[in-house]
C-alpha cells in the first residue's frame, strides 16, 4: 500500500513515470514567492532548483505514463482556448476539437 508522498514518488520513479521540466529562472522563483502566497518551490530537490529545472505533474506526462503502461488508449483532449494544447503525450493535437464559449 501507498502510504505517504515518498513512497508514491519511489513507485512512481521504478513505474516509470517522468515529469515535465519546466526551465524557471531564480528571479522568476524569487518574485512568484515574494508576490504570491500558495508559490513554493521548497519541495523541489535542491541541485535542480538551483539550476532553474523544475520537475511538475502535467497532463502530458500523465498521458505518457498511462500510454507506456497500456491504459491510456483513446484521450481526447478540450481546450477552451482555440489553438491549445499544441500537444498531448507526444502527439500534435493543434486540430484537437476546440469547446465551445
């Protein structure tokens, strides 16, 4: 049983899943955390937040993983703004279906 947020991480890892890195310069960490109370990067290993790599959870890594494990079979995706996402899981998906306003 998963019991708490290292051993989820630890399955998550050997399972594996991968996270989106997002490139965040120090200044633009610095002033998320002066000027919004809910932006933390704390919880981010130490050598990768200093080098502006932070690993997150997105749609797109989700839908990778549940492909590799064979359980993701027909995504569909709804943006509601025209034109995004660009991509889902490794596909081009600029001509997804757009929802309506």
């Amino acid at each position: 049983m998963i019991g708490d947020r290292a051993v989820a991480q630890d399955w998550l890892r050997l399972s594996g899943y991968r996270p989106t890195t997002l490139e965040i310069s120090s200044m633009t960490r610095l002033g998320a955390r002066l000027f919004e109370a809910n932006v933390a990067f704390d919880d981010h290993p130490f050598d990768r937040r200093m080098a502006g790599q932070i690993d997150v959870v997105t749609v797109e890594s989700i839908v990778d993983f549940m492909r590799a494990r064979g359980v993701a079979h027909d995504v569909k995706v709804v943006s509601l703004t025209p034109g995004f996402p660009q991509k889902i899981g490794g596909e081009d998906r600029s001509s997804a279906p757009q929802a309506e306003r």
